[in-house]
C-alpha cells in the first residue's frame, strides 16, 4: 500500500512536472529551427536566463542582502524554482551540509571570489553566454569570468582530468542538442544557496529550439555521493535580439583582489 | 594542450598532470608543421579550404612557439635571417642557455630552476624562414621608441611596482594576478607553455579560444562599429572582416591599465590571419598607437595546426602563489621587527 501510495505521488508529480512543460513541448513539436550549412538545428546566438535560479534553484522569497550597506542593490529576489517537483533530493548528511552552506554562504560560494562556475550554473548566472556552433565542435562563451566550454560532438572519450567547467561531449537527438557533461571538481555550487555536489556529478543538459528565440534548456543532475536520486531543472534560454548584442568583459578577478588578498596587504607602519 | 602555468600558480598544475603524453604529441605536430609550412611558402597557389558557411576556414586548434624572439638581438643586428648553419649553433646555444634542467651553478640557481623544463614548450627551433627577430617592420626588428610621455609613464610604473613588489596585489604583474597574461593577447604572443589556441567559425563570426589564461575573443564580421569609447576591455573590442582569405581583425577599446610592450588606451592593433597551407595560418598584427610609439611595428609569427585540445587553464582558482608571495612578506617583516 505504501509502494502504491509513492507510485501515485510519484505519478501525479509527473503529471504535474509535465503540465507545467506543456507549452514548451507544444511548441517544440510544430517547431522547427533553422538550419546551420551542416543541417543541424541552428543553435547560434546570445543567449541569457530569465529568473533568479542563480540565487536558488527552488523556489524562494525575497530577502535583504548579507551585505547591510548594499541595502536594496544587494536583496535578492524571490523566484519560482527552476527544480522539477520543486525539492532537490538530497541525502540526510548532505542536507546538513547544504545547511551549513547556506549560512556561510557569503564566505563559502565560489562565486563570491570569482572562481569558474562550473556546470550547469553557468546557464543561469545573471550574464549572458553565447554559443558558437560547428559540425565538429560548438563553443558556448560565458561572460562571466570569461569562462567556457568546448562541447565535442565527435565522441571525446571519457573525461581525461576532472576541472572547473568539466568535459562535455554531444550528440543531436531530432532537434535537440544533448550535451553529457562529467569530469567536474567538487569546488563549485550549483547557486548562491550553497547548493552543492560532489566530484561524482554528472550532468546531461537538453538544449532545444521552441520557438526563434526561445531554446528550451533542461538539466539532469545526477551524484550518487549528494542525491538520493537524479533530478531535473528546466528553463527557457532568451536570445539577445539587439542589433548590437555582444559579450562584454566581466574580468572579476580584478574585483575580489580586495576580498581575498586585502587581508595581506603591508600595513602602514605607525 | 600543454600542461602549466605561471611562474606564480602552481596550483593549476595539478590539472595538468595527467597528462603525461600530451608534450610528445605536441612536439610530433610541431615537427609535422614546420615542415609543412615550408612546403606552403614554396606553392603560394594553394588554395585554402571554406567552412560549411563558407568562410576561409581557419578551424581547428594552432600552437605557436618558437624560439625566435620578438625583437632582434643585439648580436643580430643588420642580420635579419640566419644561415641554416648559423640558424642550427643559435637554437642549439639558446637551447642550452635557458635550458632549466641543468644542474650546475650550485643550490641557489637550482631552486630557480625547479620550474623545470617539464612545464615548458618554448618550442625547439626558429620560424620556417630562420627570421632573427619575430618583428618585421622597422626592418631593425626592434619595437621603435616610445614617445617622451610614454617612456616617463612606463619608467613610472615599473619604478613604483619595484617599491610596491610585496606590499598588495597590485604590486605583482597582470599575469601573476591572473588577470590576463603578456603573451595571451591580442596580439597573441609565443609564450612559456600553453601557447594554444582553437579557433572556430559561426556565420558572422571568428571565435579564438585561447588557452593562456582561458580567454575567449568573440570577433563579429557583420561591420557594426566599435563599442562606444566609455567600454573598455583588457582584449579590447575586435571587429573582423575578410580581405580575400585573409582574416582581418582590428581592436580598440582596450583599458587604460592594459599595455602591450608600452602601448596606451589609444592602442589601434590590426591582426592578419591568412590560412597558408592545411598546417598553417599566418599571424600579422600592426602595433599603432602614436601617442606611446613613435611609429606604428609589425610583427609575423606562424601558427602552427597542433594535435590535441584546449584544456582549461583556472589561473585564478589555483593562485595560491600570490597569497604566498604577499603572507611570506608580511612574516618576513613581523620577524624583522623582532
């Protein structure tokens, strides 16, 4: 009895998941993108989010900034939850630690000193990304600290090293560019909520085109070590339509000097 | 591709330890390269392949170390290009020299050495055409003198970094601060390891992925103007446009705190990429900027196609070298007022 009660919330929770992707999976059937010179959907472009996931992935309030001086600059915003079924599944130990993340999160996110992002949180980083799409390879450019993948669409093998922007490699299901991504390092968060994950992670990420500018963008996510089971996070991706759109530099290293090396500095002597 | 890192970011060469064989494949594709483009200079009728989107393709991944330097040196002078004979004593002496895998010279020397030559790939021989200097124009090979203001800011600024070495971050160079590195560009120079780059083509655009220190050049061809003065960018805001199959690619916009071998906020840098054979591209870029030269240089240098990929350089996310550099000096001085 209780299986079968699980089986129908599980059930029901699809259903659920599966109505709020309704519009998306619509479209995506009687969409179909344009083609790149090798015939491939074109995926080509500036590409940005369009919510808070980067704050937390599930949903959440607003709240005043750590930083007092900041004021309302530094609040963040609430946001809806990009997590399907709206709970990550965490294991109890790992909830704990998640815990912890949270309350030091001003010290402990990787983000606040500038370090690679990692994926999948460079999708959803408040900057734009652009992709840059080939037969062979496809580029994806991310303004923030400059980082950046080369996704390897001719089967790359496994992952040589783990590293901060992992080991991506892809494939076309129909319109649908699915990158798997292994070979990421335990140093960074899925957001500023301290959500986390170990060197086990693994990542399958669905980028399809809905409509001219709207890429539909899931990510499975997967770590035996951190999830009692793989989870799902969905969002569109908006195309940057300005006539003179570009990447522009967010070098940040520069910024956190302060941060991380003030402590260090010759004091004067007295 | 290459395994390291600065002098200062010994953290980031843990990455680059697992990869034991990537050197040798390296030094094959170079060999390979070399001969190939100067087999290209002898057949200019060569005709380079087109993209999908037909654009002259300069896909792939290219390397460009060499052991010829940027400018002239002294005993070079009035001497352009070497002898083959000549050209084979110099890399073999030069090899010797720099070479830190030698052990005489007592303790001292050693330890300096220990970024030995394992984290290296300098290259192991001239350009294809035996040139004594990288730099073409002037025809001395040397970069023309800085005007009056420029010399006085450049002489100010490395007087105050000797002053500053230890006190804060500031103190230390762009490059050991991770923010961006003398030889990752624009203009993309030869440097100690890592001198890789990939480069990709999108309709309206040329992208180089450049492994020192991950940086990304997104080029636009579609003519739009530069950015508006107030933007600045330590790479600078590139435009490209095709002359023939040749890649032409000017930058301003750079930032007041970036300067190339003297240059100012007024740095106009025009590059040249020309495909000259299935191995090679051809690299020119144009030095102008008449408030910090007194005339504008010009400096050639091959890119080689490399075997590999571009890994991941986290400079900053491995700095531990910086933290050192500035702890260890306030201890030294803790221990000195004792």
């Amino acid at each position: 009895m209780y299986w079968r009660n699980q089986l129908q919330i599980s059930v029901l929770g699809a259903v659920a998941a599966a109505a709020l992707l309704a519009p998306a999976n619509a479209q995506t059937q009687t969409y179909k993108a344009p083609r790149t010179a090798d015939g491939k959907p074109n995926l080509n472009g500036i590409w940005q989010t369009m919510n808070t996931a980067n704050w937390d992935l599930q949903g959440h309030s607003a709240q005043a900034s750590l930083v007092v001086p900041m004021g309302a600059t530094g609040a963040e915003p609430a946001g809806l939850g990009v997590v399907e079924g709206g709970e990550i599944p965490y294991l109890p130990a790992a909830a704990e630690k998640k815990k912890e993340n949270y309350a030091s999160r001003l010290k402990l996110d990787p983000e606040v000193k500038c370090y690679l992002p990692g994926v999948p949180r460079a999708t959803y980083m408040p900057y734009p990304f652009q992709i840059v799409q080939t037969a062979k390879v496809i580029l994806i450019s991310y303004e923030y600290d400059g980082a950046v993948r080369t996704v390897y669409m001719d089967n790359p093998g496994p992952a040589p090293v783990d590293s901060w922007m992992g080991w991506s490699a892809g494939h076309w299901e129909g319109d649908t560019l699915v990158v798997d991504v292994t070979g990421l390092n335990d140093q960074t968060w899925f957001d500023r909520a301290g959500d986390f994950h170990s060197d086990m992670l693994h990542v399958v990420e669905r980028y399809t085109p809905v409509s001219a500018n709207v890429l539909n963008y899931e990510a499975t996510i997967e770590d035996p070590q951190v999830f009692s089971r793989p989870w799902k996070i969905g969002m569109p991706l908006y195309k940057h339509v300005e006539k003179n759109a570009q990447l522009l530099e967010f070098k940040c290293v520069e910024f956190v000097e302060e941060l991380m090396y003030g402590p260090l500095r010759k004091q004067p002597t007295k | 591709m290459q395994r390291c890192c600065s002098g200062a970011v010994w953290g980031a060469m843990a990455i680059f330890l697992a990869f034991p064989g990537s050197h040798h494949l390296l030094g094959q594709g170079l060999s390979l390269a070399s001969k190939a483009a100067s087999k290209a200079a002898a057949t200019p009728s060569w005709i380079p392949p087109r993209t999908a989107g037909g654009q002259p393709d300069l896909e792939g991944v290219w390397s460009n170390p060499t052991l010829t330097p940027l400018e002239r040196p002294a005993e070079f002078a009035g001497k352009p290009v070497l002898t083959e004979q000549e050209a084979g004593a110099y890399v073999q002496r030069h090899l010797q020299e720099v070479n830190t895998d030698r052990r005489d010279g007592g303790a001292q020397v050693d330890v300096g050495r220990s970024y030995n030559e394992f984290w290296r790939d300098r290259g192991n021989d001239l350009v294809a055409d035996r040139r004594t200097s990288l730099i073409v124009d002037p025809p001395d090979g040397r970069i023309p003198p800085l005007t009056p203001a420029a010399r006085k800011r450049v002489e100010e600024s490395q007087q105050w970094m000797q002053a500053h070495a230890t006190d804060g971050p500031e103190g230390r160079s762009l490059g050991e601060r991770c923010i961006t590195w003398p030889t990752s560009g624009p203009p993309m120079l030869p440097g100690p390891y890592n001198s890789d780059m990939r480069i990709v083509q999108a309709p309206g655009y040329v992208v180089i992925l450049i492994e020192m220190i991950h940086d990304v050049r997104v080029i636009p061809l579609d003519g739009r103007p530069h950015l508006s003065p107030q933007v600045r960018e330590w790479m600078g805001d590139s435009r490209g446009h095709w002359e023939g199959n040749t890649l032409v690619v000017d930058t301003t916009n750079f930032t007041p705190e970036y300067s190339f071998h003297g240059s100012d906020a007024n740095l106009h840098l025009t590059e040249r990429f020309t495909r000259v054979s299935p191995d090679a591209i051809q690299y020119e870029f144009t030095v102008d900027d008449s408030t910090a030269f007194t005339k504008p240089w010009t400096a050639r240098i091959p890119l080689n196609k490399a075997a590999g990929t571009v890994f991941e350089f986290a400079c900053h996310e491995g700095n531990y070298a910086l933290t050192d550099i500035l702890a260890g000096a306030r201890a030294a001085e803790k221990r000195a007022a004792k």
